[in-house]
C-alpha cells in the first residue's frame, strides 16, 4: 500500500465523507390496493441490507399534520425474511414506530410484508377513512418501513401499486410503465414518495385549470357516485383563475405540475392536506352539485394551493425536519398556517369562488368566533401554536374557554392587520403581494427553504420599514381581551349583528349539521345528535348552567329543532321566556336564560373613519394578458 502524508490521506477522507452521492441502494415497494374496497392494502418491500442488525421505521411525524399521527397501531402481519428465512423482530421498547432485526451471513436483501388496514371512521386526518367501495387515496407513509434515523432525502424508492380493474388515478408521480396492470413509479427519494399520495376510483374525472400553459395545473375528482362529478362551468372557470390569480400573488412557482386530488365522498374523512406539487382534499360527496355544501368548502382549495408555495416550499425551520422519527416544533404555525389562511382567503376573493359579499361575510365570522374565545384570557396565541400536535386532536367541547388550533383564524386577523398596515405605510403602493414575491416568489424546482422569526421580520421591513418584530410580539406573546380587529377597522369596516344569518353562515351550518348561536345565547348544537358541542363562556347558556357535551331535548316545553329554537330566540326581543330542557348523562334539567337580545349573527359594516382597502385586497389582482407559467 502506497504511503501517504497524514494531512493528504485526511483530505481525501473528507472528500469522500462530504462529496455529493446520488442514492446507492434502492428499496423496491410494492402495493396491492385491490382489497381497497374491503379497507385493506397489501404490502411487498425489499431493502439491500449489509449482515447485523437493521432498525426500520414506520413514519411517525406526518408533514401537513404536523403531530405523531402515523397510524402505526393499523399495520399488522408483519413479517421479515431474507436468504428464504423468516426472521424474527422486535419492537423498540420506548419508541413502538421503530421495529429491528438481525440480518444473517450471506444475505443482501431483506423482505418484509405487512398489510395495512384502512380506517372506516371519519373523524381525523389522512389516517382515518380513505377508501370506500369507489375509491381510495393512496398514502404512502402509510405502507412503508424505512431505515430509521436516516435523512429522507438520502433514502431512494421504486414504487409500484396495483389498482382494482377499470379503477383511474392521479398523483404527481410519473409512471415508467405498468405490468399486468400494475403501475410502475420512477424512482423518487422517500421525501417526494411521501409527497406525492395517489388517489384512485371507479368514478373519475380530470379537468384542465391551465389550458394552453406549459405548466400542467389540473383538478382530478374520485366520486362514489357519477353525478357528484357534474362541476358547473362558473365553477371550473373560477378555479381556473386561482391558478391565475396565485401566479399573480406570489410572481413565480415552485412546482412542475400541480394536482388538485378530490375525493368526494361522504364516508371518508374531510379535511385538506398540502403536498409540494399536489394537495389532498377530501368533501361531501355532491359538493359541486349542492350550493350549500360548494360554499361550505368554497376556502379549502385556495388554502391547499396556497400551501405549495407557503409551507411546501418556506417552512418554518422547526417543522422541516430531516425524516419522520423528529419531533416538530410547530411555534411559527402562525406562519405556516395562519398566512395560508389570510391567503386564501384573499385568493378565493380574488378568483370569484366566493363573491367579494360572501369573503366580507366570512371574514365577519371569523371575527366575531374569534372574539367569542376567552381562553385568548389565558394564554397566547404562539401557545396555540407550540401545543398544535396536541390540539389538532383535542375534544371540540370547551374550545372557547380553553383554545384550539387558533393560529387558523386569527393567524388570518393577524396577516390582514399585517397586509393593511403595509398598504398604509406605503400609501397603496405596496401590500402583502410584495412580501409573498419576496419571501416566496421566483420559478424553481420542488425544493425546500426553512425559515425563522427573524427571516420574517426581515422581509417585512425589506417590503416596508416598521417595527415589525415588536407588531408581531404583542400579537403572539400576550394574553389579549380581545381578537385583533386593526385590519378589519383600518382596512375600512366594522364588526356588526343582523338578525338574519348569511348564505355562508347558513352553508356552514347546512355543511356541518349544526345550529350555531354562538352570538346570541352561547351554544352550538348538533342536528345529527342534538349534543352541545361548545359553550361561550359568559353567555346566556353558562350562566344558565349548560355545558359542553350536553344534550338539547326542549325549547320552552317543545321538542326542539332548528326552528323552534330560532323562534324562541327572537322572541326574546319582545320579552319571550327562553327556557331549555337539556339531558346531561341519564339526568335532565330545566335551564332558564336571561337573554333579550333575539338572534344575532355577524356581519361587517362600512364604516367612514377610513377607505375601503379590505374589498381592495378582494379585487381581481390577474390581468388578461398574465401568463400562467
């Protein structure tokens, strides 16, 4: 062996350590989802592996999810083999996401199946009900083990999936062909596999939201049914100018191709989940045929669109973590997910999915919840967000006295304060369409760009100077008496009540089987079960003694329903009794309410003390003539 100089032998050791490598080894995943129907998925995985001991993960932080949602508990049969031997395993004893076993001479290839159980219930997120006898969504860290401790962007995968007969499909992953009808993927890192889901069904249609642009933008919908894919035209042009009108905002993209995934059903979950370059969002089977239910999800969309550049492409430092065993730290989801939700918002203005009267009538929704919250009393909003992993799984009941996952809707305050404040500092000439172009605009690749406090704070003032660190510490640091209305006062309105609810508010409610009197007496009850899902603190409906999870039997001595209710309220203006049976348990009492206020629901009102900038941020911001690059 040639002598070399101690110094030389370290460099070339570096260079060696630190040199870019592409992926050496590849695992091979192999999916049978024709058992969907029956909530099964069967799995076929084969890692390279060196003799020793081999620790394997299933993934347990879920990006989008931000918590330890992998449904680790639904795999089952798990077994190893390599060199035609079944191995045994064991699980770790403090971290149950992490299985190991020992490799035997002589083996280079480890094989390990399991199969998957699908949720049938709908209540949560990815992890719950994601298939029906239709169709299924498809998520891959749903079906793999990886080797633990390993950054995902290191870790190579080919996957392929087979499909029940005559079923179509959608992801943002290219296929190189299929066998025997099983679809072969290219290979991608761990990181986009798990970015990309699939979303499959017997009843299927695509539709174009970028015709004649290089860059493919298109809705993929997967119903139960084939009428549910009957999307008014009105309607598939308004999502055309999203695509439109979000080029404009942020000046640039970060995606090759963008998929909107649809799965419409009304026994999965519904929820939305962001990817890079897709987004998972799940609604009522007749969404685009029910106007109530339309208008009821008319924010979804905008708000996962909005996620590819905000949250896919900048995130927060301590939620772009290297692989999925790293907790995540979630203090600037007020970023995250609170600018998202002012974004879009604004885009879903902008676009005409809602009508600038139904964004100003949301928008006074939102305030009004927001200021029914007292546990803003307690504790802060960047509490909120540090406790996000535990709240998004929290009980609905005692939200207003306790908080949940309020960095939504007043990260959405906030943001609009932010984007007026800008817009008066710099009479008009700059808004937070600035601060999007700088912080997440340009054209690139699908990459990642974490962010901090300060990375915002500075972008803030490279857009106008201001004392943005201090704006931002008194919104997120402190106990507030109230929700923060600058933007909504300086940007032109004021927060009112009507005795008459909006077309949103009743789409809502229609949506969500409820009857929200949150602003009149205090209570929000299920139609479905008759149960009190929350109490205002303060309100009528406390002080009467009526708690969360109650149930409503009676209104002054009638059955109650809807009507009934409403009818009562009203007439207190007039001096009517409002007396309530409730049923608590085995136990029923009579709860009279000192109420004389009749109905209230929220609404906003023109006010003269400044100019209307909040319908300017709703306007049309796209030309005719800008390009969808």
């Amino acid at each position: 062996m040639p002598h070399r100089p101690p110094l030389v032998s370290l460099l070339l050791l570096l260079a060696l350590v630190f040199a870019p490598r592409a992926h050496a080894q590849v695992i091979t995943l192999d999916v049978d989802a024709t058992q969907a129907p029956r909530r099964l998925l069967r799995v076929i995985e084969t890692f390279p592996v060196k003799p020793g001991t081999i620790s394997l993960a299933y993934p347990k932080w879920i990006p989008g999810e931000h918590g330890p949602t992998g449904p680790v508990t639904d795999v089952m049969n798990l077994v190893m083999t390599a060199n035609g031997q079944r191995l045994s395993w064991q699980r770790d004893d403090v971290e149950p996401y992490v299985v190991r076993c020992l490799v035997p001479g002589g083996a280079s290839e480890l094989r390990v199946t399991f199969d998957f159980a699908l949720a049938s219930t709908t209540s949560g997120y990815s992890s719950a009900a994601s298939s029906t006898d239709n169709l299924v969504l498809l998520s891959w860290n749903q079906v793999l083990l990886y080797p633990a401790g390993q950054p995902s962007d290191a870790i190579a995968f080919r996957a392929s999936l087979l499909l029940p007969d005559s079923w179509s499909y959608a992801t943002a992953l290219h296929t190189t062909g299929s066998r025997t009808g099983r679809l072969d993927f290219a290979q991608v890192s761990l990181t986009r596999l798990v970015d990309s889901p699939v979303l499959a069904g017997r009843y299927f249609r695509h539709i174009d939201l970028a015709p004649g642009s290089p860059t493919p933008y298109s809705m993929e919908l997967a119903c139960d049914s084939p009428a549910g894919l009957d999307v008014p035209d009105s309607t598939i042009e308004a999502y055309r100018r999203l695509v439109h009108e979000a080029h404009v905002l942020f000046g640039g993209r970060h995606h090759d191709e963008y998929h909107f995934l649809v799965t419409l059903s009304d026994h999965t979950a519904h929820f939305g989940l962001e990817h890079h370059e897709c987004s998972d969002d799940r609604a009522a089977e007749r969404t685009w045929v029910d106007d109530d239910l339309r208008l009821a999800a008319s924010g979804l969309f905008s708000h996962e669109f909005v996620h590819s550049w905000n949250g896919k492409y900048r995130r927060p430092a301590g939620l772009a973590t290297a692989d999925y065993g790293q907790p995540m730290k979630g203090e600037l989801l007020w970023v995250y997910e609170g600018l998202t939700q002012y974004l879009g918002w604004v885009l879903s203005g902008r676009s005409g999915i809602r009508t600038t009267q139904q964004s100003l009538d949301e928008l006074a929704r939102i305030a009004a919840n927001q200021e029914a919250i007292r546990g803003r009393e307690w504790r802060p909003l960047e509490d909120t967000a540090v406790e996000a992993a535990r709240l998004y799984d929290s009980r609905g009941a005692w939200q207003f006295e306790r908080r949940g996952t309020d960095f939504y809707d007043e990260g959405l305050l906030l943001w609009l304060e932010a984007d007026v404040t800008i817009r008066r500092l710099t009479n008009g000439a700059k808004s937070i369409d600035d601060f999007c172009h700088a912080f997440h605009g340009g054209i690139g690749p699908a990459e990642l760009k974490p962010y901090t406090f300060d990375d915002v704070v500075h972008a803030l003032n490279e857009v106008a100077p201001y004392d943005w660190a201090t704006f931002l510490h008194d919104h997120l640091d402190r106990v507030q008496a109230h929700a923060p209305m600058g933007g909504i006062r300086q940007g032109g309105w004021a927060l009112a009540f009507k005795d008459s609810a909006t077309a949103i508010g009743k789409s809502r409610e229609a949506a969500r089987n409820i009857v929200d009197e949150s602003q009149s007496i205090g209570l929000i009850v299920s139609t479905k079960d008759d149960g009190i899902s929350d109490v205002v603190p303060g309100s009528a409906a406390d002080k009467a003694g009526i708690a969360p999870e109650m149930h409503l039997v009676a209104v002054n001595g009638r059955a109650w329903s809807k009507n009934v209710l409403r009818d009562a309220i009203r007439a207190t203006k007039s001096g009517g009794s409002l007396e309530l049976l409730v049923r608590n348990d085995d136990f029923f009492r009579t709860c009279r309410l000192d109420y004389r206020d009749g109905l209230r629901f929220p609404v906003l009102q023109r006010s003269s003390d400044h100019a209307d900038i909040v319908s300017q941020i709703l306007a049309p911001h796209a030309g005719a003539g800008d390009p969808v690059r």
